[in-house]
C-alpha cells in the first residue's frame, strides 16, 4: 500500500510548533456606542484606540501598563472587565505569522512600446510563441477597462506618489493599520522588502500609455492600498483591513496568508471571519463585496490550500497560476477551493509575467460588480 498519500494529508493537519506573543492590545465587543467603550476602557486603565473597522461594537482597548509583547498571556485587575454586563467578549491580540505570496522570478527586460514593459506583458498580447492569453484585450474592446471600480491591496503599502499609480490613486481605500494613520506609503529600509503591494497594485491599476513601466489590467480603475503586513500582524489588524469602507472599496486583493511550509493549518480568526461575512452580505450597499485570494507558494514543499483558512474559505476568491508553457509551477498549490487560475512564472523554458498575475484576475471580477451570481461564468472568462 502506498502510504504517501497519507503522509502528505497527515503533514496538513499538523501545526507548526510556534511561541505564542501576546500583544497590549485587546478586541472588546460592547453595546451602547462608543461612550460606554470609553467608560468602561477608562474604568479598567485601558484607552479605547476606536471602532475596528467596519466591525459595529467591536473596539480596539489598549493598556499602557501591559508590555508591548509577552510570551505571557497577561492577569491583572484589568481583567476584571469581564464582569462588565456591557462587554459581550474580548480577546488579547497575539502575533500572527504571515507571509507574502510574492513572484518567483525577476523582471525581465524588454523592448519599448510607449509603456516600456507593454512588449513583455505576453499574457495580455499574445503571439506565435506562447498557447494563449487571456483574453483581455477583448474584454478592454468591451469597455471592461476597470474605469467605475475601486480596488484596494491589503500588503506592505503601497507607493500613491509612483508616477504609474498616482493617477489612479484613491486616497478614500487606502489606509495604513500598522501606524493608524491615512498615508499606506511603505516603509522604506536597505533590504527594499515593502515593494510586494505596489507591484500588485500596478499590474492592477497602471496607468496606461504614458511612456512608463507596464499597462494596468484595469488601466481605468481608482486604486488603493492597506498597509498591515510590516507590523504585528494580529486577528484585529486583519479585520480591520477586511473590512475598510466596505460600501466604497469593490475589491480586495490578499497576496499573503499563513507560512506555505507544509506544516501549518491557519487561518482567520473571530474577527477576521466576522470582517469577511460582513462583508459579503452588507459591502458594496448590499451586492457584497469581492475578496481575491492567492492560492499559495507551497508546492514544494507538499503544502496544500485547503490547510489555508483563507483560501478555502466560502467569501473568498481563490487564484492559482500556470507557466507561459501551460503547465504546473513548481510552488503551485493544489486544492478544491481554488476557483480561477492565471499566468504566472515557475517554469524554466517560459517568460514569467512582469509583475505578480496572481492579481491580474482582480479586473475581471468586475463582471460581478453588479451581477454577482454570474460567478461561474466568471471564473470561466478568466481560466
């Protein structure tokens, strides 16, 4: 009998060893609005840092008496808050470990044509040596050029001041969580690390022909970004991405999840799930909004999507990839969840795309804009 089958499904189910940090933060349900928050907060040394997202009722109570991080879960008087008949539930923030889903190969070089990357963007125009593209000069013929769709990238930041984003740049879907503050510009160090969201952002929304890097999917879409990557990730940071101006922003694009490793089983917590239900049933003024996940990078190393609580989650739109040549990447993920595939690189004989395709299929969600039960059809435009 072959047991290996076995053993890669029983690697799925095992949890990487990890110490648990606990943060100075705290999630707190509570009825009455926020000036009971604050009473209460107050009442028990914390400061109520305001409403978590979208989520109504839910607040963010930090304690300036509790170190920033401990492998301790923290007791004390403040605990006694429990015993409010106002607060319905709290719960500390831990750090959770998550990764970027970033390309596997480099930039190529390419020739110029106007927007100097357009002559490498062979899966937009394609020709006698590759199998196919995907179509998405005949959806721009169309007038599906993004122009009335506001996307947001939930990443490292990403840059509103790139002379190929800013004219699409939509401050209202852009917000920075790891410093509470309106400005999602990256943090910027010698490792040059924080580039993962401005990438996708492009390939996304690049303004077209004006004679510099590459052509947006959606060359007419309002672009945003979250950044919430380069901090203590934690389940309240999460949802408070998940659900920024969910009756403005259309679409949410996550290139990230837990470690691909082949060992951990995770996914979103109480909060996380809660800005993700909220989201698909009241976002976008009742049409629900749209949530793209990429499927993940750990192919090699036996991982399995349906082990990702967000790819395999049901309000989430789960992306694989295929090389040039039309085959299995070697990082590819395999999973029953995974609703779409696009081009991306992971073949050694074939050009990889210019910049991360696993947000290209973003653009084409925006047939679902107004008719969101032609989701099957969508995921066929776009195979």
């Amino acid at each position: 009998m072959d047991i290996r089958p076995i053993i890669q499904w029983s690697q799925c189910f095992l949890f990487a060893v990890q110490t648990k940090i606990y943060t100075n933060r705290w999630a707190v349900k509570i009825t009455g609005g926020p000036d009971v928050a604050d009473l209460i907060a107050g009442k028990y040394g914390f400061v109520n840092m305001g409403q978590i997202g979208g989520l109504v009722d839910h607040y963010q109570f930090q304690h300036s008496g509790i170190i920033k991080r401990s492998t301790i879960k923290s007791r004390g008087k403040h605990s006694l808050i429990t015993t409010e008949t106002k607060v319905k539930w709290i719960q500390q923030q831990m750090v959770q470990k998550r990764v970027k889903r970033t390309d596997t190969m480099d930039q190529a070089d390419t020739a110029s044509f106007n927007d100097p990357k357009w002559d490498s963007m062979w899966y937009i125009h394609c020709d006698h040596n590759c199998l196919t593209d995907m179509n998405i000069q005949a959806a721009w013929r169309r007038g599906y050029t993004g122009k009335g769709v506001v996307v947001s990238i939930l990443d490292d930041g990403i840059e509103r001041q790139h002379p190929d984003l800013k004219q699409n740049y939509d401050a209202r879907a852009s917000y920075d969580v790891n410093d509470n503050d309106p400005d999602p510009t990256p943090r910027y160090d010698a490792t040059n690390e924080n580039k993962h969201g401005t990438r996708c952002a492009g390939v996304v929304a690049a303004s077209a022909n004006n004679s510099l890097c590459i052509v947006g999917i959606a060359y007419n879409a309002k672009i945003g970004g979250v950044r919430m990557l380069d901090g203590d990730m934690t389940d309240m940071v999460e949802a408070q991405s998940l659900s920024l101006k969910q009756q403005y922003i259309d679409i949410y694009s996550s290139s990230w999840g837990p470690d691909d490793d082949g060992r951990t089983v995770d996914g979103p917590g109480p909060l996380a799930r809660l800005a993700l239900e909220n989201g698909i049933r009241k976002g976008r003024k009742g049409r629900g909004s749209i949530f793209v996940w990429a499927s993940g990078n750990g192919g090699q190393s036996q991982d399995h999507c349906s082990c990702d609580g967000y790819t395999n989650s049901i309000y989430t739109i789960s992306v694989g990839s295929t090389t040039q040549s039309g085959r299995k990447p070697w990082y590819l993920e395999e999973c029953s969840s995974t609703l779409a595939t696009t081009y991306s690189s992971g073949d050694s004989h074939s050009l990889g795309v210019v910049s991360h395709s696993v947000c290209i299929c973003l653009i084409l969600c925006q047939k679902l804009l107004f008719f969101p039960h032609r989701l099957h059809t969508f995921v066929c435009f776009i195979r």
